[in-house]
C-alpha cells in the first residue's frame, strides 16, 4: 500500500505499519489512483493497410472505436467493403508469387526478428492502445499481451531458417495466402499467433481485426512499415462481420484460420465445406478447474482467481467452472469470497486494478442476461460490494454456488467474470463433469498427487490441461481445442505444421 493511502484512511493504525487483517478489505478501495501516464500515439482515423500503404475504403465509411471504461470515441476506423478485400488478396497473392514465398528463410527470420524488437521499443505505447481500446487492465496489456506478442515473434523468427525440423524427412513449403479472422479479447496477442507461423512459412496474409479493437492491430502495420516488410506481405482489412465473411469466402485463400465464437466457426465451416481450403477453428470454452481436497488450497485459490477473473474473464479457455472435492467445498468457497472482496474494478488505465472495462456493451448485457438466468434457475450468488465506475462497461466478480450441470450457467460460455461453482466426490464423478459439455478447450486439476494428474490429463477430453496452476502460455506450447472448441493448433511445432504444405525430400 502506497503511503499516502495510508495517511488518508482514519482506520489504519499508522505506526504498526501493518494493517490489522479485518481492515484490509475497505482499505483497499482508498488506494490513490496510479494511472498510466504513456502516450498510445492514437491517430483520430484508421485507414486500411494494403499493399504495404494506409488507404482508404473504397466506399469512403468509417465506425468509430469506443473505449469501453469511459464510453469515450478513441479513433475512425476504416470499413472494408468487398473491393478493398479483393484488392488486399490481390496484394497478397502479388507478395507471395514475387517476393515472399521465394525469400530464404534466413531472410525472413531478419523481417520477423525485426518486428518482434520494434514492438519491444515501443512496449508501453502499444500496452496504453491496447488497455484504452479493449477495456483490459494496464498490467495485464503491459505484462501479458504485448511481451506474449512479441515472444510469438522472436520463437517464429528462431524457426523460419530451420523449416526442414518442422517435419523431418519431408519437403516443407507455404500454402500460399491465408486470410485471417481474429476476436476482440486478445487483440495483439491474436494477431502474432496468427500473423508469425505464418510468414515463418513463406505465406502471405489478409487480417481482419475484431471491429471492437482494431486500433493495436491499424497500429501494428506502423511497425511492419518500419521493419520495410515487403509490400503486401501483410494486409489488414478493418470492419464487421460482413467483411470477416468477405476475407473467408474469398476464392483467392489456400487457407482460413479463425478465432472466435463457435456460432461463426459453424457458419465457416458450412461455407468452406466442399472447397479445398485448409481451415482451423479456435472456438469457445467452458473449462472445469478441478480441485481436490489435497491441493495447496490457498494457491488453488489464487489460480481459479486468475482463471477467470484474468481479462474480466474475456478467455476463451477460462476457468468458468470449478469443480470442488466436496470435503473441501466449504472451505474453498469461504477462501474465494475473501479473496474476490479484494479484487479492485474499475479504470483499466489504473496499474492497482484487477478487474477492468467489459469490452463492449453487447458483451456486457449478455453477462448480465446470463447472470440473471443463473439466479432464476435457483443457483446462489455472491459478489462483492465493490462500487462501479458510473460511466463505462463493468461488471462485478461473481460466484455462484449450488450450481447444477442442467443450468445455462453450467453449459454456456458467459465470456464474462462470473464463476460457477459444482462439487464433486469421486475422480470419476469430477471427469464426467468436467466432458459433459459442447467444448473441450482446457482445464485445470489442483492435487498433490502427480499419478492423479497424468490419469486426469489423459481422461479430460481438452487441448489443454494445467495442473496445479492456469493460464500459463508459451509460444513453444501448442494450443487448440475438441468437440466444439474447434480443431487446429496454434504455437509450437504443431502450430507452424497448419501453414505448411508438406511434400517429398528430394
Ligand atoms: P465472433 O463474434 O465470432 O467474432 C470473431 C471475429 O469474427 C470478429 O473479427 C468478427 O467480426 C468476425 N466475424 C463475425 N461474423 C463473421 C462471419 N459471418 N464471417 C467471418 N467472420 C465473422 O467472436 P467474438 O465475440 O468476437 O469473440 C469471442 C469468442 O471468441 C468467444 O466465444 C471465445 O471463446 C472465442 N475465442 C476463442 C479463442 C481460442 O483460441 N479458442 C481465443 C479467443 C476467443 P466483428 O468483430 O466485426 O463482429
Ligand atoms: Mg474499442
């Protein structure tokens, strides 16, 4: 605690040093504020980037980006129609047939390098952008995204002059352009798992951001300029969803990855179905955090915390249910209470706050639809009484306990900061729980024991298993997911092999 806070509050004993344990929690809401203070560099319109330039839409339209802690218009961002996208695929295939597929990949190594160091410079303006667009806290855009960015990066430039390891014995080469579609809770970090495998491989790229959070993206093509990347090599095309349709229903395409809802991965899927398109689909989640009654409770605590609460639990693989050995349910309840009671909502701008901006109000009535259908449906609710900002998209951390596997709150993806809580008594019982849903993205198991970890890991139908701790990413590690969280991986050896057209070693 900072001192000055300690000078403003009555109720803090100032020479102990130390607050006695039940003052804590009001304390803490006195916390003077610590905003950011770095300028984002935000121009007032965002142009399409095409052919290595910034141009305007041919139709002339533009959408404005809001900052969703304040409801304040940040920037214009350009809207592309059908005819900006065909000209960014044409630029493309222009790249990829003169330049890009026939550089050494040493060489793009140097451009990837390049772009992973520019970032690096200018860390703390992109980490400002992305907090001010997408409403996530600064520490987590300032510690999480952009480093994680960059990271993608640096690994994908390590592997752009080692392509024969990618599958040892064959010929590796690119597919050709692949268009892109991203979703708006990991802006930057969604464009580099997209964007570096890629170009790694010699593929040339047509991006469309979320319509939400296209300023870091807009942004980044600044430092693809400023890295002299070859012209076209990578297109951004801004806008809705009609031109998230227009970028995959393209004939030009070899390949289409997507991010986001499953609702528009099954409209891509039955779009592509029939043509010779490579697709992968990263889709939603509705992972169970699995804790028995031998786990370190306090650090299982922390790590369902950061599952769900991380990015106002705008995660595809968020820890949305927690299942409890029912010895210990009591207990870790009482543990969560205590610990949401302390985490701070409010301006994401602020470096002391926890639980930052929803990212648009849409998001946040379908929270507080499905919040509401929790409470109807008999579950029991807790949240903390923390006060909102008045403007702006927030909502509180919510726990709900008695949950039931037949409530909405147990099946669908909230996408939001609310917890639901079931219990368990047999390691049967928690797996059969834990694959009764669509998805099969992740999940989390807290216990002592490392053979129940490896029986859990094998028998949770999910791309990713933590154990004793969440949320842990690395560019090496693969990711992706079953059943309705879709197919494909992105990171890792595994990720690059999905831009990869594999053929004969001469
Ligand atoms: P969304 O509505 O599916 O949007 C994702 C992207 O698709 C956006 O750029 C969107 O554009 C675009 N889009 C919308 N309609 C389209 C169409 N008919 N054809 C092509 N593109 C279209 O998802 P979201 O609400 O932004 O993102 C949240 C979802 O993403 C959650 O379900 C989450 O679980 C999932 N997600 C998954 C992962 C993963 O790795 N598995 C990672 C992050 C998020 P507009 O923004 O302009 O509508
Ligand atoms: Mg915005």
């Amino acid at each position: 605690m900072p001192p000055s806070a300690a000078k403003k509050s009555p109720r803090v004993p100032a020479r102990s040093g130390r607050p006695a344990p039940e003052l804590i929690f009001g304390d803490l809401w006195t916390f003077d504020p610590a905003p950011e203070t770095a300028d984002p560099k935000l121009k007032p319109r965002y142009d399409l980037f095409i052919d290595g330039r910034f141009v305007a839409p041919k139709s002339g339209r533009y959408f404005d980006s809001i900052n969703p802690a304040n409801e304040q218009k940040l920037a214009e961002i350009a809207l592309a129609g059908r005819e900006d996208v065909d000209a960014a695929y044409a630029a493309a295939q222009r790249a990829f047939d003169t330049t890009w597929s026939r550089m050494p990949g040493r060489e793009r190594a140097k451009y990837l390098f390049r772009i992973a160091r520019l970032l690096q410079d200018r860390a703390r303006e992109f980490a400002v952008a992305e907090t001010l667009d997408g409403g996530k806290p600064i520490k987590e855009s300032r510690d999480f995204d952009v480093p994680m960015t960059a990271a993608h990066f640096f690994y994908h430039a390590g592997w752009a002059d080692k392509l024969e390891y990618v599958a040892p014995g064959r010929r590796v080469a690119p597919l050709g352009v692949v268009g892109q579609v991203i979703p708006w809770n990991f802006p930057l970090l969604m464009l580099a798992w997209k964007l570096a495998p890629a170009l790694a491989l010699g593929n040339t790229v047509v991006l469309k951001p979320a319509e939400t959070t296209s300023i870091t993206c807009l942004k980044f093509a600044e430092i693809l300029q400023e890295a002299g990347l070859p012209p076209g090599v990578v297109n951004f095309v801004s806008g809705a969803g009609d031109t998230g349709a227009a970028v995959v229903t393209h004939p030009t395409p070899a390949k289409i990855a997507f991010t986001g809802s499953t609702e528009v991965g099954k409209l891509i899927l039955r779009a592509l179905a029939g043509t010779e398109k490579k697709l992968t689909l990263e889709l939603g989640g509705k992972a169970a955090n699995i804790v028995f009654d031998d786990a370190p409770l306090d650090q299982a605590v922390e790590g369902i915390v950061n599952g769900i609460f991380f990015n106002q639990g705008h995660v595809c693989c968020a820890g949305s249910r927690l299942l409890v050995h029912e010895p210990v349910a009591d207990a870790v309840l009482a543990k969560l209470k205590q610990r949401i009671r302390v985490l701070r909502v409010g301006d994401p701008m602020d470096k002391n706050t926890d639980i930052g901006a929803i990212n648009s109000q849409a998001q946040l009535r379908k929270i507080e639809e499905l919040v509401a259908s929790g409470e109807k449906e008999g579950a029991e609710m807790f949240q903390p009484a923390c006060r909102l900002p008045a403007k702006g998209y927030y909502f509180r951390p919510t726990l709900f306990s008695g949950v039931t596997m037949s409530h909405r709150i147990a099946r669908e993806e909230i996408f939001g900061p609310v917890l639901s809580i079931l219990t368990f008594r047999t390691v049967e019982e928690a797996v059969e729980k834990a694959n009764n849903t669509a998805f099969g993205l992740s999940a989390g198991v807290w216990t002592d024991k490392g053979s129940r970890i490896l029986k859990l890991s094998t028998e949770l139908k999910a791309g990713v298993v933590w154990a004793n701790t969440y949320n842990k990413f690395d560019p090496t590690s693969p990711f992706g997911g079953y059943k309705e969280s879709g197919f494909g991986r992105e990171g890792g050896r595994q990720g690059l092999l999905e831009y990869a057209r594999l053929g004969r070693a001469d």
